[in-house]
C-alpha cells in the first residue's frame, strides 16, 4: 500500500536545474485510512485564523498542504507529532502574533522556505505587515519594539546557542507568564523540527504561496 514500504514516494536528488523532493508529497488518493486519521488533530477550532485559513485554501487548492502530504506517508509518526503541533497552533498562550513572530524567525534561520512562505501568509492574517515579516528574515532585530526584539532575540539565542543567558531569562520572565516561555520554547523546537525535515525532505512550495517564497536577499 502506499507509504507501507522503504521506497514508497522516494525519488533520488537530480543534479539539473530543476530539483525533485526526496520524499515526495503523497498524492491524496494513496493517502491510506490511517494517514486521514493521523491529520485529524490538525483540524482548527471553528473561527480561528486557521480555520479562515483553511476555508480559503479549500476553495482555491482544494488540495492538502505538501506538509501534511509527506507526513501522510508515516501516519503513525503524523499523528504523535501533530498533537503535539496542535497545542501550539490553536492553543498557545503566546498572542497568534508573536508566535508567528517566532516561526518566520526559525524558519529564516533554518533557510526553510517552505515553512517561511506558509507562516508568512498566516502573519499577515494575524497582525504582522508585510514590511515586519521581510524583516524577519535577517539577523537583526533593529526597528522593532522592545518587546518584538526580545522574541526575536529570544530566538535567535536558541538557535545559536542552544539556551538563554541570564539576562535573556530575566527579561523574559518579567515580561511573559511561565506558560508562556515554556510554549515560546516549545515552539522553537517544534518549528525547528519541522523546518530541518522539510529542508531534509527538499519539501516544494504549494503552487498558491510559490511567489511568496524569502525576500530577495535574505533566504540564502
């Protein structure tokens, strides 16, 4: 069956001008039952930006993200994962903007386009201009709010560093509740994951978000 076996979807790196995923996105009639299952806990609260999000998508892909389609070849490995990515979507005591915040800037920092083009549509929805989201893309955290800066900065210190320095916690715990650093934490990590595999997985753009892929300059 489709996703059962070692070399279901694999598909050898090519050397030419145009690249092809190495785990390809399984086409929605070879998802197996469990695989429809497994996305499940992807399905959004009724009224959130990503049930918007969602409803608007279907009328124009009608089509699964290529996200959820590779996870479809692992059912077993979507499900486990995507509870867990469920929290943090729909119910992360971050504001829907700062966690965006702190997407776009692990993306950028992994060069996932894939993952940067899918949160930056969604920043627009939730608060972030277009300027704000570009500048994500970069290593500095100049023009922004003290608060915006000490995410980003919060960020930035994880992924180089692999935790905070003493003033960064400080700062951090008197601006945001406990729950709140642990899922600004959790958030990186997760996100991290994902933009290290869908990199790994060389994981395409959809066709409705291939023209909002980094801005020029800033995903090399």
């Amino acid at each position: 069956m489709p996703g059962d076996d070692r070399s279901s979807g694999s598909v050898e790196k090519t050397s030419g001008a145009e690249s092809k995923p190495r785990i390809a996105p399984l086409d929605l009639p070879d998802w197996t039952v469990e695989a429809m299952a497994a996305m499940e806990p992807m399905r959004p609260p009724s009224g959130t930006t990503y049930d918007r999000r969602k409803t608007d998508r279907n009328r124009q892909a009608r089509r699964p993200n290529n996200a959820l389609s590779v996870l479809a070849h692992h059912p077993e490995l979507a499900e486990a994962f995507l509870m867990f990515n469920r929290h943090l979507l729909y119910f992360n005591t971050l504001s829907e903007r700062t966690r965006e915040l702190v997407i776009l800037r692990v993306a950028w920092h992994r060069r996932s386009e894939y993952e940067w083009a899918q949160h930056a549509a969604t920043g627009l929805e939730v608060g972030l201009t277009a300027g704000e989201i570009d500048r994500t893309a970069t290593g500095s955290v100049d023009g922004w709010s003290p608060g915006d800066a000490l995410v980003l900065r919060a960020v930035d210190e994880l992924h180089h560093n692999g935790n905070w320095d003493d003033p960064t916690w400080n700062e951090l715990a008197g601006t945001f509740t406990t729950r709140q650093i642990m899922d600004l934490l959790f958030t990186v990590g997760a996100y991290d994951t994902l933009a290290v595999a869908f990199n790994c997985f060389d994981l395409p753009l959809d066709p409705e978000l291939e023209t909002r892929g980094f801005p020029p300059g800033t995903g090399q």
